[in-house]
C-alpha cells in the first residue's frame, strides 16, 4: 500500500514536473534563439553602419587620391571603437590604400554591393564607396539619373568577443530558467521569461542608439564636426525648394583656403588640419544659428544663408576674409598666418538647382582666385 501510494506520488511529481519540464525547454530555446539572431543581425547591421560611415567620410579622399587622409579616417574609426579590429580602403581598381590595425583575416571579392563574413573571432564587413553624384533637375532632363560611379571600397573587422559574451550570459539565463521552471513549475518560467524579453529590448534600444550615433557619424565631418558634403547637399535641396516655394532669399558662399598646399609642404600636415579647424571655427562664429557651415571637401568650405540676399551675404563673406586675414594661429613651429578666397552666388527662381547655385558660385571663387586671391567675388 505504501509503495503504491509512493508510486502515485511519484507519477504525480512527474506528472506536474514534466509538462513545466517541456515548457520551460521549449521557451529556453525559443528565447535563445530569437535573442541570438536578433544580436547577430543587430551586430551586423552595425557593421554596415560602421563601414558606411567611414565610407561617407572617405569618398572625397578616394576620389582625389589623398592616401594620408584616408589612412588619418582609417586610424579615427579603429580608435573611437575598441571593437573594430582593423579597417582596410581599396580604390576602385582593389589596391589597398589604407590600413590600419591588426592584419586582416579574410579578403571578400570587391563587388558593388555590401557583403559580410562571419569569422570564428571576428565578423569582416565590406562595403562599396560610391562618388556623390548630385542630383540634376531642369527641362532638358529625362529624369534619368547617372549610374552610381564605384570609387572604392572599405573593409571593417569588428571583435566579437562582446557579441559572444552577450550570447553566452544569455546561454546562463536560460539555464537559470529552466532549473527555475523545474523547481517552481510554469508560473515561476514565466516571471524568468518576461525578464529575459526585457533584457532583450534593452540591449535591442542600446545597440539602436548606438546605429543612430553611426548615422549621425556618417553626416559629420570626421576632422572639424561640420556637417559633411551629404548633409550639406540635403540641406541646400531644403532650402532652395522652400526659397522656390515662398520667394524668400537664398545665398550660398563657397570659401577656399589660399596656397594650403604650401602650408602642408612647410609646417606638415597636422599643422595644416589645424588651419582647417581654425577656418572651420572662425566661419561657425561669424554666422547667424540659421546658416549651415559645412566642409564641401579638402581646404574648401561651403555657407548657406538662408533669408539673405546677395549683398547681405557679400558683406557677411568679406568680414570672414577679414577676420581670417588678421587670426594667427600659434604652432609648435610658430605663428602661422593664412587667408582666404570667397565667392558668392545667390539663388534665382529661373535656374532653380543645386547645380546652378554651385556652378555660379564656384566660378566667382575661381575669379577671386585668379584675381590674387583674399578677396570676394560675387557670381
């Protein structure tokens, strides 16, 4: 009798205790599972992230050839992350540019498409650079654009030991749930269940914060934090529809350091990136908070003035030379002086495109230029 109801007992035991048993199993590896192919696609999203990033910032580089920026963007990106391992820049033919950090472990064919390896230690992700070609609007068009031109590609090696770390505390939640489930059956599973998918969207709003950093990254210019030639473009697009919409004014200054090339070939290129962030300090300064001042690329710079007219922006433009005339600028070699071209152009509702806004003021840049150059031209 005894060992009957004994035997009840312990059929009734396992009968509580297993369905939980199986329950808490199945959630265990549910829970694994999603939270494991969710990090891995997070992780990898942020590699492209990463990769686009030093992209944007690497096209002008790529472009004109500048291999010592594109090694100072290389070295930045691996610094201002300790997961990044290595990041190699190919030019568009597949030689190799730039690298910095460790050796790379894997070598992805060169496509013009983004692709990414999965390694034991690390996970390589490519992606190509394309040139930034701006977009053309007017009568003669057929609406067409031109085919993205490749100009390189940028290859990014991230560590994923902290990837691995993060699955294997998860691997010990979910063996913590499961001995949890078998001891205090389905309610107790459930409470541990609710705490791991909070886990889960906290790390998911992390590492979503962490991708909007990137974005925001890939819109800012590396060395000077002005917006960079993409943010810019969308901006002026902005504002010159709104100018075509309400009849408001628009001007746009482009601005070019004088002999920049003497200045790298006698005091060294640090000394000339910090002429590039003293001409980038002194034209935030000298505008109003509704003006964008950003680095169109190299020693040029690029301001647009929205609701300021061509003889507003001329005087705006020629106390900026001013006050880069007269700044000195103290180096461990000395005191550095430099100056400053400028041209002006403003927006005319008959030639309503980026394009032509540029064109023009280009060219009074290239007449201030060939005029001796420190003055303001206006197109």
């Amino acid at each position: 009798m005894m060992r009957a109801g004994l035997g009840f007992r312990v059929r009734l035991l396992i009968g509580a205790v297993l369905p939980a048993l199986i329950m808490v199993l199945l959630l265990g590896a549910v829970f694994f599972d999603r939270y494991q192919d969710d990090l891995e696609s997070v992780f990898q999203e942020r590699g492209y992230a990463v990769a686009h990033q030093i992209g944007a910032a690497a096209e002008y580089a790529l472009f004109s050839g500048s291999h010592d920026t594109l090694g100072k963007l290389a070295d930045a990106a691996r610094q201002s992350d300790p997961t990044i391992v290595a990041v190699t820049v190919f030019d568009a033919k597949g030689k190799q540019v730039a690298h910095s950090g460790a050796a790379s472990r894997h070598h992805l064919p060169l496509i013009d498409s983004p692709q990414v390896f999965k390694g034991e230690r690390v996970t390589t992700v490519q992606t190509p650079v394309f040139q930034a070609m701006l977009p053309l609007h007017d009568e003669l068009s057929d609406g067409s654009q031109p085919e993205q031109k490749t100009v390189g590609h940028v290859a990014v090696e991230i560590a994923r030991d902290a990837l691995d770390a993060r699955k294997r505390e998860m691997l010990e939640i979910t063996l913590a749930i499961m001995l949890g489930g078998l001891l205090l059956a389905s309610w107790l599973s459930l409470r541990i269940a609710h705490g791991v998918l909070t886990k889960l969207d906290a790390a998911q709003m992390a590492l979503r914060r962490q991708m909007e950093t990137a974005e925001l990254l890939a819109r800012t210019d590396a060395l000077t934090g002005l917006a960079n030639r993409r943010a810019f473009d969308e901006a002026a697009q902005r504002e010159i529809q709104r100018a075509q919409r309400y009849g408001t004014p628009l001007t746009l200054v482009l601005a070019d350091l004088d002999h920049f090339k003497a200045i790298n070939d006698c005091h060294g290129h640090d000394a000339g990136d910090c002429v590039l962030l003293d001409f980038a300090r002194i034209l935030s300064a000298s505008v109003r908070t509704v003006d964008l001042v950003g680095r169109w690329g190299g020693e040029e710079f690029a301001i647009l003035m929205p609701g300021t007219d061509l003889a507003e922006a001329s005087q705006a433009a020629e106390r900026m030379r001013r006050q880069v005339e007269q700044s000195e600028l103290c180096l461990t070699e000395g005191v550095c002086r430099y100056t400053a071209s400028f041209g002006v152009a403003a927006f005319r509702p008959d030639m309503p495109t980026l394009a032509s806004l540029l064109g023009r003021a280009d060219a009074a840049l290239y007449r201030a230029k060939a005029n001796g150059r420190n003055r303001v031209e206006v197109g």
